[in-house]
C-alpha cells in the first residue's frame, strides 16, 4: 500500500503539455543547427573540402622482410642480406606526368633504355588498384646515385626510395649452382606465384610487379621459406604521394606500423671449410667435385664449375654480360653435377663386375687373357695397354683397368644386364636429389638401341657400355651414389639441406636420411669387387697407385672417357683441342673398411683420370680427415686443442680462359669403335 497520495489527474496535464513543446522546440532547433551545417560543408565550402579530401590519402608502404640465410653445418653464413636502396614509382601519384618523371629519372640514375621500357611496361600494365601500387624502377641503387636523387626528390610525384635488404652471396661463384640466385619475377610468373601464396597458409602478402624471387638451386626451390613475410608502414600523402608533415597526429600510434618477420634459414650439410679447399685446390676449367657422407648421403661438398657469381646474376649484370655468359663454349649456367650428363669410362667397370658376378657369366676366380685388344667379326677394341696384360682377374681387371677383361664380359651379358643392374645401383635413373632440373642420364638396353639406332640392337653394342662407352651417360651425382652404394650396400638419396629453422634458431623442419635401395648382392661379388678397388689405389699395378695414402685405406677407381674417336696413334691430351680431349673421372670412398665419406671427382677435357682426377679426390679425403680429426679434439676440450688445421691456398682470381668452340663435338664413339679405359 503506497504512502503517497495519487496526483490529481488535472494537475499532470497540465505539467505535460509545456514539457512537450520544449521538446519539439529544441529537435527543430537540432535540425535547423544540422541542416545549417549541411549546407556549410556541402554548398558553402563544398568544393574546398572536395579539394582537401583529394589531397589526403593514406598510402602503404611496404616494409620489405629480410629474406632467410643459407648457412653450413657448422653455421658459418654463406648467403644473407645487405642493406640497399630500391626506387620505385606508384603510378597514381604522378598521374599524367608519369611519361615526364620516367624520362628524368632515367637521366638521374643513368638507367639503360632496357631498364627504361621495362618501367614503361609496368606503367601501361597498371590498371584500375594496380596504380596504387608501386613498382620497382631500380634495384640496388649505388650511394652517389641515392645522393643525387635525394637532392632533386621534390620535383619527382610518386618516387619513392625504398630501403630493401638485398641478397649477399659472400663467396661469390663458390657453390653458385648449387645455391642459385634471385631475379624479377615477370607478369605470367606473378600470376601463379600469387596464387600459390592465395592457397598457402604462410601470411605472406602478394608479390608485386619489380619483385625478385629465387630463380634457380636452392633458392628456387625453397623460395616460400626463404622470403619471410613484408611488412607495412601507413603514411598520409598528398595528392602527389608526399608524406605529410602532420602524420603522427593523422594516423594512431598502433595503426602506422605493422612489422615484417624475417624468412627462414637453411641448414646445409656442406662442411664449407671442405668446399673451400676443394675450390682451392681443383685444377678443372670445366667439372666437378663433390663429397657425400657415406652413412647418411649428406653432401659435404659440391664443386660445381664454372658458375656466373650469383652476385652479378641477382643484381648489375648488364646485357652485355649476360650475353656473354649465354655465348660462353662452356656453358656456365650448366649445374653439371645433375644436368649434364657423360660417358663413366672405366668408373662403370665396377658395375659390369657385378652384372658378370651376379648373372653368372664370371666367377670369383674368372681369368681372361688380354693380347691388347679384343676382336668380334670384323671389328677390333683396343685395350689402354697396346701390349696387353696379359692373364688377368678381377682385382688385376680393375686394378690396371685392363679393358679386354670387360670387353668379353659385356659381349656375353648383353645390354639388358648391364641395365638392369646399372638402375638398381642408381645409375642411369635420377637421384631424386632435391634441386629442380636433374637429368635422368641413360644405360640403355636392346628396346632402346632397337628404337633409337639406325639398324637396332647389334651384338657389340654392349662390348663398349661394359667400359662405360657407346650410349651409356650418367650424371656425376649418380655416380656418387653408386659408389655410395658400392660402400655401404645403400642407394641413398643424396639431399643437401639438415634443416630449416627459424630467425630464432627453432627446427621448422629436420630432414632425415632417405634410402632409396639396398641392392641384393653375393658377399663374394662385394669382397671381389672391393679387393680390385683396394688394389686400384694401393697396389703397384694400380692406375692411382701413386696417389695412395698411408694414413688410412681408399677404395676407388679411375675413368677416362672418351670424347673424340680413338685414330691408330695416340695423342697427349695437351696436344689436343680443348673439346676433344677426354673426360678425367676419379670415384673412391674411405676408410675402405669402415666407409664415412664418398668422394667423385670429374675433370672435363682434361685427359686421364688417374692423373687429372685422382689427386683432388684423394686430397679431398685427407683434408676431411683432417676436419674431422680436429673437430673431435676441439669437442674434447680446449686443453686438447692443438693448433687447427692450415687454411686452403686462396682460390684463382680467375679461370682459365675459355677456349673457343664454334661447336661441341658429340661425346662418345660410334658403336663398335674402339674405346679405352683409365
């Protein structure tokens, strides 16, 4: 029950009706206030505010990420960023005048008429969003050059000097092919680039016309975990895309910046104190060298020559040069260790034991007699020893390289076994090795000589494959893993990058050992094999026994691959042109009776192999034993450290000059020519 009485009912009448028209009054004073207002802003000042919100825009500019590094087992940095200025130009902003400010910046930075219709390519490519977005005009931008733009920027609407961390490849040309480069990416590239990164969940903004992104080895084919994510920077700019001098108090504080996070890194397996020596110490114009561990098929080295400086490729490289490089005889841009494939010569003798040993047309025991050559019909093959061996068996056959034995054991195999045995040890089929381009190289067997040769498939065909000649090609890189696989029984995939991690050193990804085989042998064939190997390297009649080493056991062989058709006298291979001298194969592993590391060396055009191969490899080896002998008394303790292995001798300011070729002779002799081995 309420203590207050009710009010009388004339009484709130007459309170609400004054309430009510002060009410109405002060709405229509509220609309009266507005539409004033509406009218100041919108007729009054209309074409001034008009004019201000043109002049003000918030442009984005984009904060490049550090692109990740590329760094050796032991974390010594082979590729990273330096800092760089790149010019740029946003279309919109300079509007109609664009034609103008293009033709004073190719005065101001002296660009080349290449690098001018490239821009005005961008610029007629710019449409609709598209003129909103800068596009590089200028990559790289030399100090004294970024000097004199500073002092003209004012009279150049919609240039802009971007700070951008270019790439640094500190040992030049070493390791080149393997790495690769970066370059701009052109229109059709960016289309599916852009939809890559659409589909991807890494955050990564688009890439924009100008972009550079990793055009070969290494680069390429880590390009997503390398580049990181950009970052962006909001500014307020006039109508010609200068930055505004009130533009803390346009933007919040939280809102202007918004910051880039910095690529991954790769994790080599290279030992690059290895990688040094091996460059140091190769005498090749043109070849290869590289070493694998044997236990897990980790490279711990990859010569790879010659190679145009990633440098020069990534940045200033003018038409010139790069016409120069395309023309070179001898084929820098060529990665040889897996796309380039060659003749094995006598290395391939190894394989033609197993096929004899396993299919049963040799024994253990087996002894054929050598006058020299080797006679089928009406064709004769000359063995390396114009006088012959003599009687010979396995560890004589492979020791001295006696090629009459080979002859006869191709001739009664047929290519169809020397095939088949040839891929299960890897040769002839890609590695899988984790770069983009590799060859598959070729053993061929009768389908293929009755597809591809005129008159098919002929009885002394497979007398020269059992040397390694006629059509048989296979890659320095399945070489290597068949010799891995000759010293451990493994057909490992060669891989070359242990990990990725973060700019914060935590594992992204860790890559482990990958077998591809374990090929089903007799131990009797291994032990035969081997001990011809061993005796190749460490008995007198050996073809490197002068390179043999005291300190541990090697196991390999030697292998001169014919180029040109052998005539009835021999020439030295200095006496030759550059292009019809031999290729010098060296392929061994060691410690012979426990393997850790696999070493093939390939020395284009150089002659023999026990002479332009054998010495780097076996070099090789010692240095890594070295390395590892030192790095096991460094992990022991300080008060053990004795002093640390001597530095290579400094690597050739230059190559050798290129000899000049109007064209490459075809490698290999025809089929049921002559041949020789090591």
């Amino acid at each position: 029950m309420s203590l207050i009485p009710p009010s009388a009912p004339g009484a709130a009448q007459k309170d609400f009706k004054p309430r009510l028209l002060w009410a109405t009054g002060v709405a229509a004073l509220a609309f009266l206030v507005l539409v004033g207002r509406l009218y100041q802003l919108q007729i009054l000042r209309g074409d001034e505010y008009v004019r201000k919100a043109e002049e003000n825009f918030v442009k984005e500019i984009r904060q490049p990420a550090d692109r990740g590094h590329v760094v050796d087992r032991n974390g010594r940095i082979l590729v990273d960023s330096r800092p760089s200025y790149d010019v740029t130009l946003t279309p919109y902003f300079c509007g109609k005048g664009c034609d103008d400010v293009l033709a004073r910046l190719g005065t101001m930075l002296a660009l080349s008429q290449e690098e001018i219709e490239a821009a005005r390519v961008k610029l007629r490519a710019a449409k609709k969003l598209e003129r909103f977005r800068p596009f590089t005009v200028k990559v790289d931008l030399a100090r004294e050059v970024l000097d004199i733009y500073l002092a003209n920027q004012m009279d150049l609407p919609g240039v802009d000097v971007q700070a951008t961390p270019h790439r640094s490849y500190r040992y030049g040309a070493l390791g080149g092919h393997l790495i690769g480069y970066m370059n701009e990416a052109g229109p059709d590239e960016l289309k599916k680039l852009n939809e890559e990164v659409a589909a991807s969940t890494t955050g990564q903004g688009p890439y924009l016309l100008g972009d550079y992104v990793g055009r070969r080895g290494l680069e390429r084919r880590y390009e997503r975990f390398l580049r990181g994510v950009d970052g962006k920077e909001r500014v307020p700019v006039d109508a010609k895309g200068r930055r505004k001098e009130d533009a803390d108090e346009l933007i919040p504080e939280d809102q202007r910046v918004e910051p880039s996070l910095p690529g991954h890194n790769l994790v080599l397996s290279l030992d690059w104190r290895l990688q040094e020596f091996a460059e140091s110490l190769f005498p090749a114009t043109a070849g290869v060298v590289i070493a694998m561990d044997a236990k897990t098929g980790f490279l711990l080295a990859l010569v790879d020559r010659p190679a145009p400086d990633p440098n020069k490729m990534s940045g200033r490289i003018t038409a010139q040069e790069l016409a120069a490089i395309h023309q070179d005889p001898l084929q820098p841009e060529l990665f040889r260790a897996i796309q380039q494939h060659y003749h094995p010569g006598s290395t391939f003798k190894a394989l033609t034991s197993i096929a004899a040993l396993e299919e049963g047309v040799y024994h253990p025991g087996t002894t054929v007699f050598c006058p020299g050559h080797y006679r089928m019909g009406n064709h004769v093959w000359r063995c390396d020893k114009d006088s012959g061996h003599g009687y010979v068996d396995f560890t004589h056959a492979l020791g001295a390289s006696c090629d009459v034995f080979f002859y006869e054991a191709g001739a009664k195999l047929g290519a169809d076994s020397l095939a088949k045995w040839a891929n299960r040890f890897g040769l002839g089929v890609p590695t899988g090795f984790d770069v983009a381009g590799e060859v598959p190289g070729l053993v061929p067997d009768v389908s293929w000589h009755d597809a591809k040769v005129k008159g098919g498939y002929q009885k002394g065909m497979p007398v020269n494959l059992a040397i390694g000649q006629g059509d048989v090609n296979v890659t320095p890189m399945q070489q290597l893993v068949f010799y891995g696989a000759l010293a451990t029984g493994i057909v490992w995939k060669p891989q070359v990058v242990l990990r990725i991690e973060d700019a914060d050193g935590k594992v992204v990804q860790a890559f482990e050992p990958v077998e591809r085989g374990r090929p089903q042998i007799k131990k009797s064939t291994r032990d035969t094999i081997m001990q011809g190997l061993l005796a190749a390297v460490n008995e007198p009649f050996g073809t490197a026994y002068w390179q043999r080493v005291k300190e541990f056991t090697v196991a390999g062989k030697t292998g001169t691959a014919q180029v040109m058709k052998l005539g009835a006298r021999r020439v030295k291979a200095e006496a030759l042109p550059y292009f019809e001298r031999d290729h010098a194969w060296f392929a061994a592993f060691a410690p012979a009776e426990d393997p850790e590391i696999v070493v093939v060396v390939l020395n284009e055009h150089s002659g023999f192999g026990s002479s332009n191969a054998a010495p780097t490899a076996i070099a090789l080896l010692k240095k890594w034993m070295e390395l590892k002998a030192h790095d096991a008394i460094e992990r022991a303790g300080p008060n053990m450290l004795g002093p640390p292995p001597p530095a290579p001798a400094p690597a050739p300011a230059d190559r050798p000059a290129a000899p000049s070729s109007p064209e490459r002779p075809r490698l290999g002799a025809a089929d049921g020519e002559g041949g020789h081995g090591a």
